[in-house]
C-alpha cells in the first residue's frame, strides 16, 4: 500500500500512516487503503489488538487533505468512516492511538474512534474544523462531550483551540503521556498487556461498554448485557473454560481467542 503501512507483531497490528510530507493527512485513496486494513484486522482471528500512529515526527494525522480537496478532487469517505474507523461501529477489538505529534480535526476524531489514546509530550489536538467553514461530523462532535463532558468539549469545539498532550490528559481523553522517542514502545507495551488477557473477555467487555453508554438507564443496561453478540461468545468460548482451569493448576492461561 502507498498511503498506509500495516505490520504484525505477534497478536499485534500496527498500522501507520504514511504520508509525513502532508502531515500524514488523508486523503480518499488513503482512507480507501485505511478501511481495508482495518476490515482485514477485524476478519483476523490471529489479530488482537491493533496500534495506529502516523509516520514522522510532526504529526499523527493533520485530518481532511484540505490541499487535495481545494484543487478539485472529489471528497468521498468509505462507509466506515474517516480512516476506516470514525464510523466502523462493530469493531470489538481494542484499537491504541499513538499521537505522535499534531491531531487535527479528522486526526484528532480517528483517535477519539480508538479506545485508548498514548501520546507523546509534543502531540497537540484540536477540532479546529469551522476555522476553515467546515465542522467535525466524522465522530468528533459526538464522542468528545461523552468523552470529556459537554462543557469542556464545548470549551474546545466552540474556539477551535489547540490542547496540549498533558492537558489531554487532565481533561480525560489522553490515557498517559510519554517522550517522542518512547512512544511506540509504551503502546506496544500497553498491547502486550491487553494481550495477557482473553481476547474473548476484552472483546465482550468493549461491546457491553460501547452498546451501555446509550442506554437509557442502568437498569436496562444491566439486564440487556447478556444479549451482546460478543458475550454470547465469550460464554460459549474455550477461553471460558481456560482462564478457571489455569488458574487452579497455578499456570499461565493459554488464550485461543475463540
């Protein structure tokens, strides 16, 4: 692939985006390259967790080309989402973001689409989207007041101001901050970590959360839980039967994620 590379470490995937010379902003044939990754990550049982960053050191993701898009070229988007993830709404598998630089608009809504947010101590992020008459509807609007709370998101969305990596942190949506050099391996060892774990239990975990947080009520939430697809299989899994019969023999699990 041109725009986007994609390597496996074990149970791992790492995914980059390689386009450092527009501050790895995307474009449609990048985001046509991102959204095939991410359907091959999805559909690989071997596949447990993925990483994504961007190439460089200047930037995660600048967001939308805003260059390709002024010289006349059609802006179309796959049907999940701005880098195969703001809208891929049936992904159970735990994805890092690693910022390694500026998130801007669109960079800044595919690492709200992670689960996890590492960034380095220069990593800058914004929504910065109606300073050039657009608006952030690949997810940015929706997931930063329920990530954040409506007041602070607001505080960020209505100025288009930029927020440092350790104010990220403070406001909610940064899990931990590191050195340039360090990032990579800090994600990488954040995945290692989730890889210890049943990828049945972390797959039916992600679902309860994801489908809870729209729920009416606790109550409903609660009692529908058992209906998830991925708690389904979580019960009907070898991985039910393994982590219990590990634990008596004082061993370490032998995870078969199915």
């Amino acid at each position: 692939m041109e725009h986007a590379t994609a390597t496996r470490e074990g149970h791992t995937l790492i995914v980059t985006i390689n386009r450092p010379e527009r501050m790895n902003a995307l474009h449609p044939p990048a985001n046509a390259e991102l959204a095939q990754i991410f359907d091959d990550f999805a559909a690989d049982p071997e596949l447990w967790v993925a990483i994504i960053t961007g190439a460089g050191d200047r930037a995660f993701s600048a967001g939308n080309d805003l260059r390709w898009q002024a010289e006349g070229n059609a802006v179309t988007v796959p049907p999940t989402g701005f880098a195969g993830l703001t809208s891929r709404w049936d992904l159970d598998k735990p994805v890092i973001a690693a910022v390694n630089g500026v998130a801007m608009g669109g960079g800044f809504e595919i690492a709200l689409a992670c689960d996890i947010i590492i960034a380095s101590d220069n990593a800058t992020f914004a929504l910065p989207e109606p300073k050039v008459g657009l608006a952030a509807l690949a997810g940015g609007l929706h997931r930063l007041p329920r990530t954040i709370g409506v007041k602070r998101a607001m505080g960020m969305i209505l100025t288009g101001r930029s927020v440092p990596a350790a104010e990220g942190v403070a406001l909610g949506f940064v899990h931990a901050v590191v050195p340039q050099a360090e990032l990579l391996d800090a994600a990488h060892a954040l995945a290692a970590q989730i890889c210890t774990l049943s990828p049945m239990s972390i797959r039916a975990s992600k679902q309860v959360v994801a489908r809870s947080l729209d729920t009416a009520s606790l109550q409903e939430a609660y009692e529908g839980q058992m209906k998830h697809p991925a708690v389904s299989a979580l019960w009907r899994s070898e991985d039910l039967k393994e982590g219990p019969l590990a634990f008596a023999q004082k061993r370490k699990p032998e995870w078969k994620g199915r």
